[in-house]
C-alpha cells in the first residue's frame, strides 16, 4: 500500500510538471490557436538564463522573477518577429515555422551554456511540511507554485479588460479589431505569458531532472498529453490534465506495462484523446459554420 | 522550346545518368543513393502534407516501419533486397490507413501533435523486448549488401555495390515519381486538393472525404515505407536510434525546402538533408540543427513554396 | 673504359642512395605520410548526445600539444573528426567519408556503440583500424572475429562481474535490485552482474529500466525500493544517476549502492545528486577523477592540468569527458610512435595489440595499458572506491591481470 501511495504522489510531483508546461501550451493556445511546438525548448534556454544568473551570485528568487521578466519579453519578441509574417498563413506554415524555432533554441542551448549537464539548486527545503514520508519539500513547494500560476493566470483572463481583449482576439480576431482590439499585440502578449509561464516550468523542473539542453525532449510529450486531456484551451483542464497524466504514467509503468513503453503511453493517450474526446475533458465544443 | 522533344531531354538525361556513378568516387554515390532514398520519402510525405494539407510530423515511423520490414525479412526469411519493397509498401500502405483513421476527425495543429507524438514513441517501441528476437533490440541488424549481378566496367571504374544501388534506387524512384505524378493530375490529385482548399464544399460536391483522406495517408506511408526499405539496404544497418524525431523532422525540412505541392521539388528538399548536415559541419559543430531552423524558417517567409516556386518565378518570367 | 665504369659506379651508388633514403622515410597506407598522420574519428557533437562531444575536442587538443613538441617521430597529426550526431546512418556516412574520401589512416576513439556497430562490418571489410572505441560494451575485444576493432576502456560485463565478485564476498545473502538504462550499455552492464552471480543470479529480485526519454526516475525506484532489497546496482548515464541518487536518499533508503562507472563523475553526478545523499556509494574507475582533491598534488593531475590550462582555455577542468579524451588520445600516440616509420594500417592494428605495461599520467595508480593478439582489451584493470562525501576513496586490491 505504501509503494502504491508514493507511485501515487510522485506521479503527483512529476504531474504538476507536466501541469505547467500544458499551462503554457494551453496560453498560446487560448490567444492564438496555435499549438507551439518550440514551448519546451523555450522554457529550457529560459532556464539556462536563470542558471547563469544564479552562477554569478544573484540570489535566487531574485533570479526567478528576472527570468520570469526575460522569458515573458523574449515570448513577445518571438511573436512579433517569427509569427507574426505568418500570422494569416495556412496552419502549416505556422506549424513548420514553430518547429523551425524549436530546432534553433535547442541548438542555441547547447551553443551558448554548453552541453554538459548542470545541477540546478531548489529554493524549497528539503523536507515537506506535509506528509514528508511521501513527497519533498521540492516537490510540495513547486506544486504551490504551478498553482498559484495557474490562479494568476485563471483571474486575468477572467478578471482584467487586458484578459477579456485576449480571449476576444483569439475567438475572433476580425470582430475583435472592428472594436478596436490590436489584436497582433494581443497575440504577442500570448505569447509572452506562455513564455513566462513555461519558464516557470523549466526552473520548477530543473532541480529534479538536471538542466542540459535536452531536458525537455520527452516531457513536452507530456506536456502536450496533459493539455489535450484537460482540453486544450481550458488552462483548469490543462493541470488536472497533467495530473492525470503524470499518476497514470506512474501506475501503468510500475504494475501494468513496465517501464519499456512509457512513451507510448503518452502516445496513446494523446491519440486516444484527440480521436474520442477531442474537446478534452473540461474544453467547450466548437462548431464551425459553414 | 519545341525544337527540343520532351523524348531527346529525356534520352539525355538517361544517358547522363548511366553514365555518373562511374565518374563519380564510390563514396559520392553513397550519398547520391542516400538522397534518392530521402527523396522518395519526401515525395510521400508531400503527397499527405504539400497535396492534401495533412501535416504529418512522424513520417519517420513509416520510414522506420519500412526499414525494419526490408531488415527483418532479409535477416530472418532470407528475402532479397529487391523482394522487401513490395512488401514494405504493402506493410506501411496499411499502416498508414491505421493512422489515417484517427487522422479523419484531426485537424491542422492536432494532427501535427499526434504525429510528433508517435515520432517520438517510435525508438523506444522499436527496443521493445517482446519483439526483440526479430528486430535485433537496442543492438539492430546488420544487412549486407546485394551484389551486383554481374561484372562490369565503364570508364575505367567498376560497377560496385553502391553503383549497382545507384541503378536500383533509380529503377525504383523514377516510376515513384512519375506514378505520383499522375496521380496528382488525374481525377484523385484533384479531390485530394478540393479536400485541402475548401473540404466542407469538397464534401458537399459529393468527393467522399474519408475515403480520399486515408487512401493519401496510406499511399503516402506506402512511399515513405519504400524509401525506408531502400535506405535500408544502403546503409547495410538499422537499429532503434536511426529513426528519431530528427528524421521526422529531417524530412518536413525536405518537404518545404523543395516546395508543398511539388512533385520534383523532392529532389531538392532529398538533397538539401542529405547534404546541408555536412556543409553545416564545417561551420560550426553544433550548426546543423541551428542552420535547419534557421533555413526552414527563412524559406517560410521567402519562399513558401520552395526551391520549385523560386525555379518558377525566374523562368516563367512574368510577377506571378 | 674507366669512364664508364665510374658512370656506372655512379649509377649504383646514386641507386643505393636513393633506394636506401626511400627506406628509411618507411612505408605508408592511404593517410600516413614523411609529414603527416591523418587520423579520423567521429563523436556526437550535435544531438541528443552531444555531451560526448567534449571528448573529441579534448583529443584535438592533445594531438595539437603533441605536434608543437615535433610530432612523432617527425611527422605531425592531422586529426579529422566529425559529427555523427549519434545516429547510425549518418555514423555510416561520416566514416565512409573519412575512409575513402579524407583516406585517414585509421579511426579512433569512435564513440557510441549504435554508431560503432553500424560501422563494425564496414572497417573489417576495408581494413581500416577501428582504434579504441569509446565504449565499454564487451564485444569490441575479439580479434578472431573482427581482428580490426579494438576498445580500450575496460568492459562493462567485465566490471559487473567485480560488483557481483565484491557482493558475493560481503553480502552473501544479500537481495538486489538492478536499475538500468533500456540499450545496450545497460544491458550489458545486467549481463555481467548475472554472469558473475552465476548460480546466485537468483539474488537479483526486482529489475526497471528507463529510457533517456524518461522525464524523471522516481517510478523504478519508487518499484524498486518497495521490492525490500537491500542491495542496489545503479546502472545509469550521469544525469539519470544524479537523479537516482538523489532519489533514493528522499525516499530514505539506504541500500548497498553500486554505480556503475560510467556515471561516477564528481562534478557531474555525485555533487549535484547532493554530496551527502552519495555517502557510501561504491564504485570503480581506471583513471583519475579530475575534480577529485584526492589527485590535486598528484604528479600526474599536475602534468594533465598543465596541458589543459594551455591547450583547453576556458573549459572546465573538473569534466571527466575531457580526460577520457585525454586517455585515447595518449593510447593513440603510444600506437603511432611504436609504428616508427611502418606506417600500414596492418601495423597499427599490430601495434595496437602490442602494448607492454604502458602507463599514463591519468590513469590510477596500477594500472596501466595492456594488449597482445588475443587480448584487445587495453585495460583491464579497476579498482573499487567510496564516495565519502568529499571525494572518492580508493579500497581494495586492483582487480584483473597484475
């Protein structure tokens, strides 16, 4: 019972990763409808900036808010200079050019910060406040933190003149300028909060997975499952998503499929997601008019 | 232009193509086989992605698919190089149905993810143990290669393996290519595009959507299962990691670096993977997949249709 | 009549003059030269393992301090290594082009068994030496069947075997639990704890793998500390080793802990799995852990510290990678120089399995290289050590041939 509870909980603590990164991929999607492929190579090299920082002496959550900062300035830049020439193109150009800049920013990691992999220092005690036997003081703490992402972001869509324009832009962008939306900043603020939020992500995760330039490879995978699971433009929905994502990748590999197919799991659930319940569990259904 | 038949180019062209692996250092015409091999994948993935506005990130899987098709008949059932591409295309011609079927109620972005989904699941499903006795696990198979069937020399040099493979991928491409071609231009190249441009009006005109769409996946995985068995047999090994995401992704590169839609633009996209990684090297030792994304992303806003829709523009002479 | 004798006398002698300086300037392959040595290698430098880049910078830039003191034996290094980026068909591409295209001499310090077995067939065919393979997997020392390919790091199987030797001595009734990386490395690594066990093997009662792709380890270990074993065999890449480490002191267990020595790095593993949490860790190695303080007044870490403060400006000097480089690099030139002025492929390969007693500054005290025509396994010698919190203490006796 004892294993089962901590496949349970560390699923949980791995969960809340893949919560924060859907949280990001779930942002762009809710203000531009796109998909971004490059959101982990993103947070990655967004990581590396907080490392550095923190390597020449700036103490941590000084750090953290920095990068926070940076990461949510270069999301912007980003949009206004690669998305925006293809803002009115088909899907797939969008889709190549989003992959076209996960491949430079992966390629820039390993560049500029180099290839070894580097120890990232929690700012959370080690020992959990609550149930200790079962999860860490890491593990407690950035679950606070996905958390509180996800009410910040929850009350500014719902809350502010500024989240009511996004969601406007992104819904529909032709009625949104007639009154007098600028709807392509809307689009780069998207952008900049799910790179702000994906930051977030990267330096939750870095103490637990190491940071090196391929830290992110399979966890957007995850990511991706947990936003699609949560429906994809219900923020709510992507971190119960990754919740549900994170327990049951644990569970099925520890006593029904072993740890040899854990990436098919994701691969199933995201097929499996898209063809049956394409809305996700908590995403609203669109219908397209002819 | 009519003083020169379409037959005398292409008796040139022929010509010149028997006569360049013997000019060329063995070695060039294992590159040269590699790019014909990547070009027939990425003619397939153009079909689903370029023609039928499917985007597919995954394409690799087929690719992989076809490749261990070709290595586990070759190795265990003692085919023959040149028997494994049929049943490579029928293998992934199903496989591609299969992924077609999900494929139906996907659009655009979702498609892309489910595809990069199975790009990535596919090196740790292909390390799987339970198949491990056929497809030779973490460790793959090593091929060898056909030998040429008989003794030859030309111009001094003599007809090796990878000559002799030179002559066979060709054998193998040209009606891929001209197949493919036709296809397009006939009554199904048609639907295939209405369904991408405009598929409710498509639908509503009476071209049977499902059907149209998982034929593309199908024919489409059928090429690039094709290709895979050729490489293959080229490089004379597979193992789990030749086939990651990078490949996916290597061939979506192809694909808009010789232009969505264009049957002989492939050609291009073959030669801009195969040989690109390798200028790169010299640049800079992390370049490659620098010079990729920055490539692919350049083409995007240039050139959205490719090395052909810059050939088009410089010799049809007028703005469009 | 003595006019022509004297021309001819002056043919024969020109003759011999010639013939004999052609001698002496010795026999050459494709890539060797009276200048030059064109040797070839390939490692990822792009990829998913482009950490193991950093070993062929290191071995650039030994040969380029070994060329500014002459060379050997008058002829300078021309080292040419590309990027494989850990993919077997372009490692197929790269060294056929390094083969017929550059016409190196030979290869070396190849890294990676994919990339390594997709060209094992290949160099056997053509010839060429595959030097000192930068891999442990066990079946590169066969000179029978591919009397071409050669490792030189000591093999993984080899090393499970002195786990299961030390088990078996110390904890006989012990029960194991195995967490290993799903290729062939790790693999390998099972097969020699196994092997050794022989008819114990049954003590090893609960086995997980992962994959690189896996985010985190928390699943097998959590599986694997719920087994109830009290013995833990730590198959993993430093990354995964640091996070298994780490793991396994949060979730309180405390088992007799062997990591393999892939991952034994100070500055890569153990400080950042959190020194403390290492505590008792056993391990092996055959070279000297460079951010180790056991070896900072060393003879020999000063010597390799000289060479890398000149020649690896700005680098880190606490990276295992570039001492691993350090190590083929040297084996290499040890190779070369034996081969005098008979520069053939054939007689590399020979030399290479000529290698008497031959020591290096990084190598652990006792150990030294080691070859003969039906040993290609230039070391063989380890030694078992603790992680005490601060470095690695050395125990024990050197295990394998004296």
């Amino acid at each position: 019972m004892d294993s089962f509870l901590l496949q349970i909980f560390s699923g949980l603590a791995n969960g809340s990763i893949y919560a924060a990164l859907g949280l990001a991929l779930v942002m762009i999607y809710q203000s531009t409808h796109h998909i971004n492929f490059a959101q982990g190579e993103m947070a990655t090299f967004a990581t590396f900036i907080a490392w550095t920082l923190i390597e020449r002496g700036v103490p941590y959550w000084l750090a953290f808010f920095l990068t926070v900062g940076i990461a949510f300035v270069g999301g912007l830049l980003v949009q206004r200079i690669f998305i925006k020439p293809v803002e009115r193109a088909p899907v797939l150009n969008n889709v190549i050019v989003f992959v076209g800049l996960l491949v430079i920013f992966n390629a820039m990691s390993g560049w500029i910060f180099g290839q070894t992999v580097k120890a990232f220092n929690s700012p959370f005690p080690t020992t959990s406040l609550v149930l200790p036997q079962y999860i860490s003081g890491h593990q407690l703490g950035s679950l606070g933190v996905t958390l509180g992402v996800l009410l910040v972001v929850f009350l500014f869509f719902k809350y502010t003149p500024i989240g009511l324009a996004m969601r406007a832009a992104a819904q529909n962008p032709d009625s949104a300028s007639l009154v007098g939306i600028p709807v392509s900043w809307m689009l780069a603020l998207g952008w900049g909060l799910a790179s702000a939020i994906g930051a977030v992500a990267g330096m939750m995760m870095a103490p637990v997975v190491f940071l090196d330039p391929n830290m992110m490879g399979g966890i957007l995978l995850y990511g991706f499952a947990a936003a699609l699971l949560g429906g994809i433009d219900n923020p709510w929905g992507a971190v119960v998503g990754g919740f549900i994502v994170g327990v049951l990748e644990n569970i099925l590999g520890a006593y029904v499929i072993g740890t040899e197919l854990k990436l098919s799991v994701a691969l199933v659930l995201i097929v499996g997601t898209l063809t049956l319940m394409p809305n996700g569990l908590f995403g609203r259904k669109v219908v397209t008019r002819v | 232009m009519k003083f020169i038949s379409t037959r005398l180019i292409w008796l040139v062209v022929l010509a010149g193509l028997f006569v360049l692996p013997f000019l060329l250092p063995n070695f060039r015409v294992f590159q040269i086989n590699l790019m014909i091999v990547y070009a027939i994948a990425v003619l397939g993935l153009n079909l689903l992605t370029g023609y039928a506005g499917q985007i597919s990130l995954g394409h690799g899987a087929f690719y992989a698919i076809g490749a261990y098709a070709a290595a586990i008949l070759m190795e265990h059932a003692g085919f023959s190089a040149y028997a494994t591409l049929p049943v490579a295309a029928v293998v992934c011609f199903g496989a591609g149905v299969l992924m077609g079927f999900p494929a139906l109620r996907l659009g655009g972005h979702y498609l892309a993810l489910a595809t990069f989904a199975l790009a990535m699941a596919v090196p740790q499903l292909l390390k799987y143990k339970a198949i491990a006795p056929y497809t030779g696990g973490v460790q793959g198979i090593v091929l060898s290669k056909p030998n040429p069937p008989f003794e030859f020399r030309f111009l001094g040099a003599p007809l090796t393996e990878d000559r002799w493979l030179f002559f066979v991928t060709l054998a193998v491409a040209l009606p891929l290519f001209l197949l493919a071609s036709n296809l397009i231009k006939g009554r199904i190249g048609r639907a295939i595009v209405a369904i991408r441009d405009q598929p409710i009006a498509a639908g509503a005109l009476g071209v049977n959507l499902a059907w149209v769409k998982t034929l593309t996946f199908g024919v489409s995985a059928a090429y690039t299962g094709i290709a895979g068995a050729l490489g293959a047999v080229v490089i004379a090994f597979v193992a789990p990691d030749s086939f990651t995401s990078f490949l996916s992704i290597s061939l979506l590169v192809g694909v808009v670096v010789g232009g969505l839609g264009s049957i002989w633009g492939a050609l291009f996209g073959a030669a801009f993977i195969q040989f690109v990684p390798n200028v790169a090297d010299e640049i800079s030792k992390s370049a490659p997949w620098a010079v990729y994304g920055a490539i692919l992303i350049t083409l995007i806003y240039v050139a959205p249709g490719g090395v052909m829709s810059l050939f088009k523009k410089l010799t049809s002479g007028d703005a469009k | 009549m003595k006019s022509s004798l004297k021309s001819i006398a002056l043919a024969i002698g020109l003759a011999l003059s010639v013939g004999a300086s052609s001698w002496a300037t010795g026999t050459y392959d494709s890539g060797a030269s009276d200048s030059e040595i064109k040797v070839g290698n390939m490692v990822p430098y792009s990829g998913p393992a482009s950490a193991y880049g950093l070993i062929g910078t290191a071995i650039g830039a030994y040969f380029k301090s070994v060329n500014d003191q002459g060379g050997i034996n008058g002829r300078k290094i021309n080292f040419i290594s590309l990027d494989d980026m850990y993919s077997p068909p372009k490692a197929v591409e790269q060294a056929r082009k390094l083969v017929e295209q550059e016409e190196v001499l030979f290869l070396m310090a190849t890294l990676g068994t994919p990339s390594n077995s997709a060209i094992h067939e290949y160099m056997n065919k053509k010839k060429v030496p595959q030097l000192f393979v930068n891999t442990g997997a066990t079946k590169w020392g066969n000179p029978t069947g591919y009397p071409w390919t050669m490792g030189l790091q000591p093999n993984y199987q080899a090393e499970g075997k002195i786990y299961a030797a030390h088990i078996l001595k110390n904890h006989p009734n012990g029960k194991i639990a195995v967490l290993f990386q799903n290729d062939d490395y790790g693999k390998d690594y099972l097969k020699g704890l196994e092997d050794g066990l022989g008819d114990k093997k049954g003590m090893i009662i609960a086995r997980a793998s992962y994959e690189t792709s896996d985010p985190t380890m928390d699943n097998q270990m959590v599986s694997l500390k719920s087994s109830g074993a009290d013995i833990f065999f730590n198959v993993t890449t430093p990354k995964f080793a640091a996070q298994a480490i780490k793991k396994a002191a949060e979730l309180g267990w405390k088992p007799v802990h062997y990591l393999n020595s892939v991952s034994a790095s100070v500055g890569s593993v153990m400080i950042p799995a959190g020194a403390e949490n290492g505590i008792g860790v056993i391990s092996s190695n055959y070279f000297k852990d460079p951010a180790d303080p056991t070896w900072a007044k060393d003879k020999g870490f000063l010597a390799y510290k000289a060479w890398f403060d000149k020649y690896m400006p700005g680098a880190d000097i606490k990276e295992g990678f570039y001492t691993s480089g350090y190590i083929h690099a040297a084996a290499t030139v040890q190779v070369i120089r034996q081969a005098g002025n008979e520069l053939t492929r054939a007689n590399i390969m020979k030399q290479a399995a000529n290698l008497q007693n031959v020591e290096n500054d990084m190598l652990l005290p006792g150990v030294k290289f080691n070859t003969s025509p039906t040993d290609f396994y230039p070391i063989e010698n380890k030694q078992l050590m603790k992680w005490n919190g601060k470095s690695w203490e050395l125990f024990g006796e050197i295990f394998g041939p004296k």
